[in-house]
C-alpha cells in the first residue's frame, strides 16, 4: 500500500471526484451507498488494516493511519454523524497520541486530511510534534487540505515538513 494512493482513495470517495476510481470500486462489490465510517472503509480498502479517525475504536496499531478532520459532511459522505466530524484542534491531539503514543513504533505513515475547518495558526501550535514524527521518528506524514470543490492542497511545506 501507497500513503499517497490511499489518500488519493479516501480525497476521492468523500469528495466525489472520480466517477472511474467509484466503478472500479463497485467491481470488488464495495457498498454503493456507505451508511456509517466502517462500511465506508469497507468500501475504500477493502480489507486492508489501517487506523482510521473516526473510526472504528480498536486498541490494535497498523502501519497506515489516516486522519480526518472536518466540520461538515463531505459531498460523498452524507452519513457521517456529527460525532464523526471532529474539528483541527481536536484531532491534531488524536494525531499526536497515535504517533508518539500508543503506536509509535508500530505506524510508519501517516495522513492528516483536513477540509474547510483549516486553521494555520492551530497547525503551527502542532509543527513541532508533525516534524518530530517526520525527522525523528522517520515517519512518513502527509498534511493534506481539501477545498470545498474537492481540490487538494499539499501543506508539509507550510508545515515545514519534506515533501514525500
């Protein structure tokens, strides 16, 4: 598995932008329609563990990781629960514990997906942590902003992390 190609994956399905990437996935008969966040994994990896926030909770570390802060349900994710959106601040602090906590030596990629609700001045209070996890840890971290029309905005570098 691909940081980039999961992401890419996940960016699509939320935001509906591949109508291609939606039939291949239809092919593997992944659920059309998600109805919550675990049958929308389903749906993405079909099988494949990853950690995944929100999510389902598990006590189990995998090598991927997959962060999703947003404060509103993307275009292809009407099911989400308002439990389920989880504001920047709030999940920058998941982001920590899961990488320099409870799976620190057993995650070695990790994705932060962020919408509208991107605040630079909470990233900034974080960068310290998100270069540690990168420069220390050697952790491959990808810091991703999705616009409201889907597009996607790579910020390691405002984040003073390396491009992958």
């Amino acid at each position: 598995m691909n940081l980039n190609r999961l992401v890419d994956k996940i960016v699509d399905r939320l935001w509906d932008n591949s109508l291609e990437e939606n039939m291949r996935d239809r092919q593997y008969n992944a659920p059309k329609n998600p109805t919550s966040v675990s049958s929308f994994l389903e749906g993405v990896f079909f099988g494949e563990a990853i950690n995944f926030y929100p999510g389902i909770k598990t006590n189990k570390c995998h090598e991927f990781a997959v962060f999703l802060s947003v404060t509103k349900p993307p275009p292809g994710a009407k099911w989400m629960k308002k439990k389920e959106m989880i504001p920047l601040e709030k999940m920058l602090v998941k982001v920590i514990q899961h990488m320099q906590g409870m799976c620190h030596g057993k995650t070695k990629h990790m994705a932060l997906i962020i919408d509208d609700n991107l605040s630079m001045k909470t990233l900034s209070e974080w960068k310290s942590n998100l270069r540690h996890i990168q420069n220390i840890d050697k952790k491959e971290v990808k810091i991703l902003y999705v616009d409201s029309e889907g597009r996607r905005h790579d910020l390691n570098k405002q984040c003073g992390l390396s491009q992958h």
